[in-house]
C-alpha cells in the first residue's frame, strides 16, 4: 500500500511539472539610484509562452503589464531593468511576474515585491525634457 501510494505522489508531482509554466527560485527587486533592477532565476520552464513584468504604485493602484520576457529554459537567470520608475512621483511600487503558458491555460503569478525608490525632481524633470527629444 505505501509502495501504491509513493508512486501515486511521484506521478503527482511529475505531472504538475509537466503542466505547469515555471517554478522560480527567487524573484528580486532593487533601486540603484537611478532605475529599479529586477531578477529572478528559475529551475524549470516548461509549456512557457512568456512572462510579463508587472508594476503597481503603493499598495493600492491597479497592476499594470511594463514589459514580456520570452522564456530561455530553465535554469536560467533574468534581468529586467525600469527605466521608466523616476517618471512617478511615487516612491514605493509593487512588482509580479504574471506567468503565462503556451496551453491557454490561466496564467499564474509570482510573489509580490515591493521595491522603495527614491528619485529627485531634478532626474524626474530632466528625464521628461529628454523624453520630448526622442
């Protein structure tokens, strides 16, 4: 019986590996100064469409989709850099990773980070000058 129920649990386990999109090993965020770094590493990809950065300001806004990463297999580490957190006033975002399979089926999330950042007026007007430039 336990023999029947061991191979019952591997199955299981195998199985949702098979079906899901991807398990992370950790998902980070930082402020350098300037723009805020995310990184996160996985142990495995399978099924995977793409993954799509996603940021709110505080703890009470509306997720909004910045960027799609195409998967590059697992064990692999990913690096997305904000470029675009100086233009907020806001000094505090929430950051997700929505997870999206080639299947069609829901897409799952990672955990939620919550990175502080802190950018003067004078990078958040002289960025937006440089904007009207390009």
């Amino acid at each position: 019986m336990k023999h029947i129920l061991r191979i019952s649990v591997i199955l299981l386990l195998v199985t949702a590996t098979a079906i899901s999109g991807a398990f992370l090993d950790f998902f980070n965020g930082r402020s350098d100064g300037d723009n805020i770094v995310l990184e996160w590493k996985t142990r495995s990809e399978s099924n995977l469409q793409r993954y799509e950065i996603q940021r709110k300001a505080g703890q009470d806004g509306d997720f909004v989709t910045l960027s799609a990463v195409s998967p590059k297999g697992s064990n692999s580490l990913y690096t997305f850099i904000d470029r675009s957190a100086y233009k907020a006033s806001q000094s505090v975002y929430v950051y997700r990773l929505k997870i999206v399979e080639s299947s069609g089926s829901p897409a799952s999330y990672s955990n939620e980070i919550t990175v502080s950042h802190s950018v003067s007026s004078v990078k958040r007007t002289w960025g937006s000058i440089k904007a009207m430039f390009r």
